[in-house]
C-alpha cells in the first residue's frame, strides 16, 4: 500500500511522516520498534487526555522572541534548544512532533529542528487527530523524557532577522509572505503598535495549507496557490505572521515542495509593527480600491 504521504507527490516528503508509517516505527501495531523522540506540542491538558504511545510533552506556545537584535536572539535560541534537548532531542535520535492537526504549533516545532540543522526531524502529517481517525492506540502514561546531551548547529539561511527583512524590502528576487488572517493583513485587526503589513508582502493565509481534514495539501494544489501569487521556488522567500508561528508553517509548506530558500521571520509583526523606524503599507481590499 503506498504511503499517503508519498502519494502528495511533494519533493521532500521527508518531513512528513503518515500515522501509519509512524505507528510502525513506534512499534504499536505489533511491529519492531525503531528509536524516535516524540515530542507532543499540544497544551498540558490535551495531553493528558491522551497522547501517541511513548511521547513526550513539550508546549513552546507562548515562548516567543520580539527582539531580532544578535543578543536577544541568541539567548532565546539556546533557550529553545535547551528545552528541546531536556525532552530528549539529540543528533544520533530521528524526532517527529505533533499537534491535533498539521498545525502551527508542529510546524513551528519542526522548523525549530531543521534550524539547528537536525537531521531526521518530521512532522505528524493530521496530528493526533489523524491518529485517532485511523483508530490507533493511545495512552494516558507519562513518560519521562531522557534529557540528552545536544550540540545543536545552526542553519541561519532558514531564519530572518527585522534586518535580513528591512535589506530585502524592495528585491525583485525575494518574496515577503504575510501568513496572517485577512483582518491583520488589512489591519482592521491590529496587535502590535501599528497596524498594516510589511510593504510590497504577499497574502496568503497559513489556513490554506491545509484541507478540510488537518493534513498538508497535495504538492499540485500547494505549488498552483503559492505559483500564482509570484511565490515561485526560484525566489527567496521569507515568511512572517504574529511570532513565528504560522510562518513556521508555511515554511514547511514551501520546503514540501521543495523550495531551496525560505526563512522564517521569527520576530515577525510583533517585532516588526512596534518599531517605528520600520516601515509599512496599508493594504486595500480591491473592492475598496475600485470604490475609492
């Protein structure tokens, strides 16, 4: 039976691990168990309600950056990798996270992981939602996390700083992706000083990455969307939202498909709309641009 994952047709399904395929790993349908750190993202009480067999917790919700400046920035970074590395992360060890659906909270974990250059990290393509679906078991138990020793690299061409942001405003070969609602992009919603978005981004909602049940959209329907708002895989592309999150999510996407060049601007608007000294737009719905 082919893999559903593989069946998407993306270029680097590596990312994406199926509930089959990864209850196989785990050895829960009574096959041989291979070594994988699962980490669970979801709130606490999710979790203890039920959890993939063997998975460990870790909510990174909430812990967020705003201040892109090398120190801030580096002190929050070894912050996350300590974390990660108290859950049981290390280099010799695949991991793969998970959320209730292919969510913000798994993506941004797994972008976490590709940035400290981790090299057989993966996403639960659905989450727990799909795993239940597929009426897999669960557990209540806890488990306690092994806290690795982890020297974690550091991958900088998959990041973007408000510098890396301000210095490309303008280039014809990168593209600024605003992963937020319509209403932030309009600013008719607005959580940061000022409300807009960064001049000349192009909108595309992190929501339509995914289909009506959680998972990742198929490559064609995923490459037809970005492709026909000039987000194309020869452009350097650089995602941003509220905090990292949803532009972690569309970073995977891309990266589905196989784009060579995507950062994730992890200070994002929070960052971005509170410094005066950056600029920005306004943008207009087109049935306010034809009344006007």
């Amino acid at each position: 039976m082919t893999d559903r994952v593989a069946a998407k047709g993306y270029a680097e399904p590596r990312l994406l691990v199926s509930p089959e395929a990864l209850s196989k790993r785990l050895g829960v349908s009574g096959d041989t168990a291979s070594p994988i750190t699962v980490l669970d993202l979801r709130p606490a009480e999710e979790f203890a309600a039920g959890h993939l067999p063997g998975a460990v917790h870790l909510d990174l919700f909430g812990v967020s950056v705003i201040d892109t400046d090398p120190a801030p920035l580096d002190s929050f970074l070894w912050m996350i990798a300590h974390l990660l590395a108290s859950r049981g992360v290390s280099a010799e060890t695949p991991v793969a996270v998970y959320d209730n659906v292919s969510g913000i909270r798994a993506a941004r974990g797994l972008w976490f992981l590709e940035f400290f250059g981790h090299s057989d990290a993966q996403m639960l393509d659905g989450g727990y939602s799909g795993w239940t679906r597929e009426g897999l078991p669960v557990s209540t138990e806890a488990v306690a996390p092994m806290k690795r020793s982890w020297l974690p690299g550091r991958v900088d061409e998959a990041l973007a700083t408000w510098r890396d942001v301000r210095d490309r405003l303008g280039r014809a070969a990168t593209v600024m992706l605003d992963t937020r609602s319509d209403g932030e992009y309009y600013a008719t919603t607005v959580r940061a000083k000022r409300g807009g978005a960064v001049p000349g981004a192009v909108h595309i909602e992190w929501t339509r990455n995914l289909g009506t049940d959680g998972t990742f959209k198929p490559a064609d329907e995923l490459r037809t969307m970005y492709e026909a708002q000039g987000v194309t895989p020869e452009k350097e592309v650089v995602s941003y939202c509220q905090g990292g999150y949803r532009a972690a999510h569309s970073y995977v996407a891309l990266r589905l498909l196989g784009y060579q060049r995507v950062r994730n601007y992890i200070g994002s608007w929070k960052e971005w709309g509170d410094r005066e000294d950056l600029p920005i737009e306004q943008p207009q719905r087109e049935d306010e641009e034809e009344s006007a």
